[in-house]
C-alpha cells in the first residue's frame, strides 16, 4: 500500500506532515483520480493528480 506525506497544508483540514495511505486509484477518459485515507482514520479526501502531485510526497 502506498503511503503519502502532507507538504503543506490542505484546505485548511489537514496540517503538513499528516500521513495518508492511498486507498483507491481511477482513470476515467484520461482524468485520474485518488482516494486517500489518514493513517488515523480520521478522513479521507478524494484528489486529482495535479492535487496529489502538488501537497503530496510519496514515503516508503
């Protein structure tokens, strides 16, 4: 499972360092999309690649 790292915060929900598992990865007609959980549980937040790719760090 991959796991991300918050670089800065998110709409003002989640502060920079929170840890996200990447629950669910879609592509439908070239638009991709990504369905992260929090390591808590506490939420998950439904991205685009351009949102993943711009607050986002994979970590192994």
């Amino acid at each position: 499972m991959k796991r991300y790292r918050l670089i800065k915060d998110y709409r003002d929900i989640y502060n920079k360092g929170t840890i996200f598992f990447l629950i669910s990865e879609s592509e439908f007609i070239g638009v991709k999309e990504y369905v992260l959980q929090t390591k808590n549980l506490d939420g998950k937040i439904i991205l685009s690649e351009k949102e993943l790719k711009g607050f986002f760090r994979q970590i192994f």
